[in-house]
C-alpha cells in the first residue's frame, strides 16, 4: 500500500507438534488478530517516515507492540508473500506457560509507560466471545485461552518472569522441519546466514 509506513511478514502458527490444548489457544490467538491489522507477532519493519515517529525504543519485551501504537492500521502493510512466515509454537502446556508468562510481563511492563498503548483486553475478550458462539470448537478454543490467560495474569502478578523466558520445546523440531530447510536454502543462497 502507497500509504504503509509500517510492515511485516503474513506468518501462520506451526502447532503440529502441539498438543491439543496448545493447538487450542493458537487457534484462538488467530481469531484474535485475524481482524486487526497490527505489527505484532515478531518481525517488522519502518520506513524511515515511520522510524520518525518516536526517537527511542524503549528496553522492553513487547517491541513489536510499541512500535505498533504509532501506526494506523491502513498505514500497516501485511506482506503477503509466497510462503508465509512459520511460527513454530511450543509444544507443551508448561512450554506454553512461559512464553504467555513472557508476553504478559511485556504488556504490563509497555502499558505502564507514560506514552504506552492503551489495553487491548476489552477487545479480545469481545472477539473470543463472539467466535466462541460459532461452534463447540471455536468454544473449547476460548476456554483454553481465557483459562491460560487468567493463570498467566495471577503468576505474573505474584512473581514477574525474569528474563526472555522463552520455549525450548519446538526449536528442536523447528529445525527439523521442510519449511524451515526450505527457508534456510532460501536465505543462504541469497547471501543470508
């Protein structure tokens, strides 16, 4: 789009080697941002007119979600390439626990900024109530993410993960994987290690 400033890659959410419960809140965390044109999820980029618009980043976990208050969704292009970007999520509930843990203390740590973006709690709540009325797996699928994430909001609460707190459950599969021999050809022979 002429008017983007602000960009980043279409990705889906590898949860193959997931078990059902983790396949659950996958599915609906894509319910949730299927509507919203955002720069959340990893990878971006600013144009320089884009960069401009704040002078620092502050030193927090939610990058991608700073970044994003400054943009109108029209002024954010999603890059809809030939092969999406693979999001290879983790594979078990404990797994997944640390990285909710992580991406909750990044929303707190960001909405406690002076200029930090407002809450989009009341709007997730609001989609995962709507598409859980579409059928008893879009339900199931909405329990799980209201259950994870009311667990995660009381662990954070009590104690703050300290750290990046990431998932080493799929990195072992995530490099075993076609998609990710496929990408990594891709880069390498385009001079990207």
């Amino acid at each position: 789009s002429n008017s983007a400033v602000a960009a980043r890659p279409r990705y889906i959410y590898d949860t193959s080697c997931s078990d059902a419960l983790v396949r659950g809140y996958y599915r609906a965390l894509a319910r949730v941002q299927a509507g919203r044109n955002s720069l959340w999820g990893g990878v971006y980029g600013l144009s320089e007119e884009g960069r401009s618009r704040f002078s620092t980043f502050p030193d927090l976990i939610a990058d991608d979600l700073f970044a994003d208050q400054w943009f109108t969704p029209s002024e954010i292009q999603i890059v809809d390439a030939e092969t999406p970007a693979i999001i290879t999520v983790p594979r078990r509930i404990h797994d997944l626990l640390h990285v909710v843990r992580r991406r909750r203390k990044g929303n707190v740590d960001i909405c406690s900024l002076s200029d930090g973006p407002p809450s989009t709690s009341s709007s997730t709540v609001r989609t995962l109530l709507s598409t859980a009325a579409s059928g008893p797996e879009a339900a199931l699928d909405s329990l799980s993410f209201f259950a994870f994430a009311i667990i995660v909001r009381i662990s954070v609460a009590v104690s703050p993960p300290a750290g990046w707190s990431r998932d080493e459950s799929s990195r072992p599969e995530m490099m075993k994987s076609d998609i990710y021999r496929k990408n990594s050809a891709t880069f390498r022979a385009a001079g990207v290690s």
